[in-house]
C-alpha cells in the first residue's frame, strides 16, 4: 500500500509540475504574430498560390522551347494473299511496325509566347504582393487581441486592488459600527460597495477570459486552458506619428502596402490579357521536321524452283493448239532482319507550316473584346483601391489624433477623481460627508481608471494602424 501511496504521490508531483511549466510559458506579441503567420490556413493558401504562380511561369518559359514527341505503331493485318497458280490463295496475318520522331518549332506567333511570359512574371509579383497583403493583415488582428488581453489584464489587477480596498474599508466599518462610532446603515453600505467591486472583478476576469480565449483561436491553437501572453508594459508614444501631415502619410502609404500594389499589378495583366487575345489575328509559322521508319514480319522470297503442273500461256495459231510453259513456285523465307528494316526504310521530313485565320465565327474579335473590357473593369478597380486608400489614412490619421486627445483628457479625469477621492476621504474621516457620497466618488474614480485603460489601449492600437500605413513594417520577414 504504502508503494502504491508513493507511486500515486510521484505521479501527481511530476504532473503538476508539468502543469506549472505549460503553465510558465506566455506568448509576446512577436510571438503570437510569428505564429499566426505560420500556421494560419489563409497564409498558407496564398504560400501555395505563390508557387502555383512559378510553376506557371516555368510553363511560359517552356513555351519558348521545341516541342519534340515520339510515336510507334504495331498493326495486325488479316489478307488472302496469292503464292502460285498450284498452291492458290492463303489467309495470313501480316504483322508490321513503324516509328516517328516528330519536332516541331514556333518560329512565328504574333509574340504571343513574349506576352505569356510576362504576364506569367505579373502574376508571380502579384501572388507575392497578396501573401504579403494576408500577412500584415493577421498581423493587425493579432495586434488588436493582444492589445484586448492586455487592457483586460490591467482592469483585472486595477478591480482586484479596488477590492482589496473596499472589503479593509469594510472590515473597518465593522469594528467603528461595532464601537457605536458610525451608524449600521454605513457598514450595509460598505458591504455594498465590496459587492459591486466583486461582481465588476468577476465580470473583468471573464473579459480577460474570452480576450484570452480569440487570441488563442486567431493563433489556432488547440489548448486554450493554459495560454497566457507576458504581462507587457505598451508604453503610450505616438505623437511623433501626428507630426507628419496626412498627405505624406499618403504618399508613404501608397509606397509600402499592398492594395495599390496588387491593383498596379493586376492592371498590368489585364494589358497583356489583351496583347494576347490580340495575337490570334496573326498568322502562325512552324518549323516541322520528322524522322520515320518501318518494319514488317513477312516472309520474303528468296528464289523460285520448277512446279509439277506447267501453265498454259497461249495457243499455236492455226492448230489452236496448247503452248504449256513450266510453272515457277517461289521460295519462302524469314523476314528480314528487324533492324535491317529500319535502317533502309529510314526516311526524314522537313517542312514549314503556315496557318493564317481568316473566319473563326467571331471568336476571335470577341475574345479582343472580353479581354478590353476586363481591363477597363481592373482599372476602374484600381482607382478605386486608390480612393479607399487615401479615405483609409485619413480616417487613420483622423482617429490616431481623436484618440489622443481622449486619453489626455482621460488622464487629466483621472487624476482629478483621484484627488476628489481623497479630499472626499478626509472629509467621511472628519464627518462632513456620509459613506454613500464617499462611495459615489469611489466609484466615479474606477469608472475614470477604466476609462482611461481603454482610451489608452485604443490610442495605442490606433497609432500602430497609422505606422503602419506610414510604412512602418509589423512584422520582421
């Protein structure tokens, strides 16, 4: 009994020594980013399209290149074939084979082999450009969770001092109430107050809770019960960002993201779209050369020797008499040897082949006009993206510098209710106020404490958005 005792204590020692350790590890914010990237379905997708995109340009090039094809052939054929006059007529399967080598070249297509390679390097840039785009974007959303669980943190640890405050304030109201210094009424506030603070903890603790809990499913992980991120102390800097005008944060902007990036790109396929579909009104020229031969399997006749029954070949004018001449049976042998065959029926072709379309019932005029079409459509795409991107840093700029001033104004509220508070402490102390007013300032200080964490986290986020559109990279590649 007493080993079995051992073995149990041993088992839940080093387990909850291994729960400590899961426990022990917390995630940075670089961290998290690097992770998201990596394991996040949508990146992975654009990682895959991404060499999709240079398979197709490996093919472009390849279009360039000689096509070369070999070809064999091995037919059975059943004939009735004559051997003499005596024996007659005998079914027979001839056996033969033939081979090719066929090359032919492009020597002439209206460049449209030019173009497809281009366009095969267009989109390369653009599968890269909308990897990118995918990974600054999980990045921001990343960054915005982060910034959540730590909000939450510090609204955790700043109600658990509330607490802590309020049930001491209680305790003392129970001993001056106790003593018939203050009246009971103040003590049932008292423990009012330590309620309200216990059901705002609460409610904090599960804000952090499910803060924690959309990081941990943006980072896809599997275990949410024990992932935490390091305790990170955001300092609040920002106002260098706001010294730039937003044109310039415009201009950066359109230099370093994406979007205009990706609609440059994708206009420039569209124009090779139509230099492509432009390529079939012009005649094609290919260089053709081919190399045959050929084998068969029939015996061959190697000589003739007289027949028993002579032939008849005419008459003897006159008389009309028979004129009989011998009769000739030929001499059989095997095939020729196969390689032999192919040798001597060795024959080569070199050719040029010319196509010039001249009716294809419109397809072709149609295609021109689809591909035109498609490019006036990417354009006005285009300038679209432009539009989004100017009003984007401009709300940006717009919301950096709001959101300053909000937490300016929230530091200078809190800071006056906390001086409110102790003023109002002195004078509950000296009994010129009752305990309802000094829990009305009390509460007025942790709604400013509050305010102040989410003016100063969003400013915080808000300034990151604005960097990065200054071009500010967020990740390290």
């Amino acid at each position: 009994m007493r080993v079995k005792r051992f073995k149990y204590l041993v088992f839940m020692f080093l387990g909850g020594s291994m729960f400590c350790i899961a426990q022990e590890k917390k995630w940075t914010l670089e961290e998290c980013i690097s992770y998201a990237i990596t394991h996040n379905i949508q990146v992975k997708q654009t990682e895959l399209e991404k060499e999709a995109s240079t398979v197709r340009k490996q093919m472009a090039k390849g279009d360039f290149l000689p096509s070369v094809s070999f070809n064999g052939q091995h037919n059975w054929t059943i004939a009735n074939s004559t051997l003499s006059e005596e024996i007659g007529t005998n079914a027979k399967t001839v056996q033969a084979s033939s081979f090719g080598l066929n090359v032919a070249v492009d020597l002439y297509k209206g460049q449209v082999n030019q173009h497809r390679l281009v366009k095969a390097r267009l989109d390369q840039l653009a599968s890269e450009y909308q990897a990118q785009q995918m990974k600054e974007n999980i990045a921001l959303q990343v960054i915005n969770s982060y910034l959540q669980v730590m909000f939450n943190k510090e609204l955790v640890r700043t109600n658990e001092v509330q607490l802590t405050y309020d049930k001491d304030q209680s305790i003392r109201m129970q001993t001056l109430v106790d003593a018939g210094v203050v009246p009971a009424g103040d003590l049932l506030e008292a423990k009012a107050t330590v309620a309200i603070s216990s059901q705002r903890l609460i409610t904090s603790e599960n804000q952090l809770v499910m803060a924690k809990l959309n990081l941990a499913q943006l980072l896809q992980l599997e275990s949410y019960s024990t992932f935490d991120v390091t305790d990170t102390n955001f300092e609040v800097k920002g106002e260098e960002i706001l010294k730039h005008s937003p044109e310039e944060i415009k201009e950066r902007a359109f230099e370093s993201l994406m979007n205009v990036r990706i609609a440059q790109t994708n206009l420039a396929i569209a124009e090779q779209n139509v230099k492509i579909a432009r390529t079939s009104f012009y005649p094609t020229l290919t260089g053709v050369y081919n190399l045959t031969t050929n084998a068969n399997y029939l015996d061959r006749v190697t000589g003739y020797t007289i027949g028993s029954f002579p032939r008849e070949i005419g008459y003897v004018e006159g008389s009309n008499a028979k004129v009989l001449a011998p009769s000739t049976v030929p001499m059989m042998g095997g095939a020729s040897p196969f390689f032999d065959q192919l040798s001597d029926n060795l024959r080569s072709f070199v050719g040029l082949t010319l196509s010039v379309p001249i009716f294809t019932g419109f397809r072709t005029r149609n295609s021109l006009k689809l591909a035109r079409l498609s490019k006036q459509q990417i354009s006005n795409e285009k300038e679209v993206a432009i539009l989004e991107l100017e009003q984007q840093v401009f709300k940006a700029y717009t919301d950096t510098k709001n959101a300053h001033k909000s937490y300016e104004a929230s530091v200078v509220t809190l800071e006056s209710r906390e001086k409110s508070l102790e003023y109002a402490k002195e004078r509950y102390a000296v009994g010129l106020i009752n305990v309802f007013d000094l829990n009305q300032n009390q509460n007025l200080y942790v709604a400013a404490q509050s305010d102040m964490l989410k003016s100063k986290y969003e400013y915080i986020f808000k300034t990151r958005i604005l960097e990065y559109y200054f071009g500010v990279p967020l990740f390290s590649n």
